[in-house]
C-alpha cells in the first residue's frame, strides 16, 4: 500500500473516531442533564419521582469531573493527530498515567457509594447485584486501558482498546436518556444499553475482520462488552451473589 494512501486511511479512521467521540459527549450531556447537569452551579439536593431524597455528594462531583475528563481527553487525541501535532499528542498520552487511576479511583468510589445507597433501602441481595452494574466497569476500564497502554506503539492495537474505555462510558448515559425522556424501566434501560454496547464492537470487529482478511483488535472489546452484559443478566444467580458478596466485603 502507498504511503498516501495509509494515510488517507489513517485521517479518515481519526475522522470516524472524532465523530464517535463528539456523539459519546452528547449522549452523556443529555443522558446527565436532568439529574445532574441542569442543577449547576447551586447542586441542591432534591427529591426524585419516586420520592427518594437525591444528594449532591463530593463523590458524584468527583466521578463526573473525572469522566468528563477522560471524554475530552478520547477527544482530543485524534484531533491532534489529525493536526499533525503528534508531540502533544504524546503528552496528553502521558497525562492519562495520572487521569486513568482518577477515574479508577472515582469508579470505585461511585460503586461503594451506590452499593450503601440500595443496601439501605432495599437490602443486602439488591445491593450485591448492583455491584454487577458498577464494578465490573473498573475491572474492565482498567483491562483495556492497561492494554492500550502495553500497546501505545501500536497504533492498530493501541486505538481500539482506547476507544473501548469509551464504550464502557455509553451504557450510564444510555439508560438515563432511556428512563428520563422514554419512561423505560431501570432493568429494560440498562440491558438495552448493554445491547448497544454490545452491538458497537461487533459491528467494527466484523467489518475491519472482513476488509482486513483477519481478525480485528476490536474482538477484544467485543468480548469484554458481552461479559460485562452478562455479569448484569447473572445478578441475581447464585453465581454472581457469590462473587459481588465477596465484593461486597471490601466495600
């Protein structure tokens, strides 16, 4: 393949990615706007439809800040390879050593916060399958940005276990606009949302295998999306209750 033409090929995936990105950010600013974004700056608490007292804590601050951030910082890495500024590319790169364990952090601290949340008010059973909503995302964040990592130097593996972070961000923001603006009910909203999340990798992973004559880099994050659906579907089996109440025990 001519030099120009790879690099049409590789303009033309940064494109894709930008726009993946940019309609990830929208998702998340609609998905968050009536529970969150909208009661900037005064984040009164208030009460839910259901009557359920929803506070502002520091940890939801945090959390959001911190995706926020990793968002921006998804964006903003094609945009400066596509302006061929790849020295800031490589810092920016570098300063996910420090953001990457933030929102780790803020991922764990979200989950003790939501498992407390529902052990009060529904129990020990509910509050353990919840666990299979919120803590498989930071074993599965750390996974695929350790191995984005190991693979910086390659590109062609470097990208879709990046862009996998992102996906695991598209299933909050999904469920929400599904129960906010389409009445949905919770366990409908999130299986639709893991669907999607599903659906995502599995299109790109046939497609690229297809052009590409072997298979894509993106089977991995496919296969981290349907474990992560299927930890969700098991909640309430024996088998997960088992694992999240190990879990729960370091909470």
């Amino acid at each position: 393949m001519q030099r120009k033409e790879k690099q049409a090929i590789s303009l033309a995936a940064n494109s894709r990615i930008i726009i993946g990105i940019i309609l990830l950010l929208l998702l998340v600013q609609i998905g968050f706007h009536k529970t969150y974004i909208s009661h900037f700056p005064g984040f009164e608490d208030y009460n839910t439809p259901s009557g359920r007292r929803f506070h502002f804590s520091w940890v939801k601050h945090f959390h959001g800040m911190m995706m926020m951030g990793w968002i921006l910082m998804l964006l903003l890495q094609p945009v400066l390879i596509l302006k061929g500024k790849i020295n800031w590319h490589h810092f920016v790169g570098s300063l996910s050593y420090v953001l990457a364990p933030l929102v780790l952090l803020s991922l764990w601290l979200i989950t003790q916060e939501r498992y407390y949340d529902i052990l009060g008010r529904e129990g020990y059973t509910a509050a353990v399958g919840h666990l299979s909503l919120n803590f498989p995302n930071i074993v599965f964040f750390a996974l695929l940005y350790s191995l984005a990592i190991y693979y910086r130097k390659r590109s062609a593996l470097h990208i879709p276990f990046m862009c996998g972070t992102g996906i695991l961000l598209i299933g909050p923001a999904l469920a929400r606009i599904l129960i906010l603006y389409f009445g949905l009910p919770f366990d409908n909203s999130v299986i639709i949302s893991k669907l999607v999340m599903v659906a995502i990798p599995a299109v790109i992973s046939i497609a690229e295998s297809i052009r590409k004559k072997r298979i894509s880099p993106f089977t991995v994050v496919l296969a981290v999306m349907v474990v992560n659906a299927l930890l969700w579907i098991s909640r309430n089996t024996l088998f997960w209750q088992t694992i999240g109440g190990a879990i729960a025990k370091i909470m």
